[in-house]
C-alpha cells in the first residue's frame, strides 16, 4: 500500500487529493474510505491507500488514515 498525506479535501463535493512521496497528487473520493469519515479527515493527515489506474488518471481507494496530522 502506498502512503501519503492528505493534500486538498473539496467537501462540498466529496473529494480531495493526496499528496504521496513524489510529489504527485492523487484524486479520492469519499466513498473509498475506509474506518474514518471524510469529515473527520484533515489536510496534513497521513493516509494509507492503494491506486487504481483510470482513464482520467491514477485514483486512490482503500483509504484508511494512519492517524498523523500536521500542523
């Protein structure tokens, strides 16, 4: 599983990026998460996830936090 940190959360519409340790940011949506609700996630806060390839480019599911925020 890859690991990142929570970049940009959209929650008016469910989504949000993670940045993950090249620096690239990866899409997710709320209905990928596993064990945390998207509105307890804050940006900062470490993740683990897998990425699956789509059409309109990589995408983060399986979302689970690893319990680490910053700042």
């Amino acid at each position: 599983m890859a690991k990142g940190k929570i970049r940009r959360l959209m929650r008016d519409r469910g989504y949000g990026f993670i940045a993950t340790k090249d620096e690239k940011d990866v899409f997710f949506h709320r209905t990928v998460l596993r064990g945390v609700s998207f509105d307890s996630l804050k940006e900062g806060q470490s993740v683990e996830f897998e990425v699956e390839t789509r059409p309109r480019g990589p995408r983060a599911v399986k979302i689970r936090s690893l319990g680490k925020t910053k700042g």
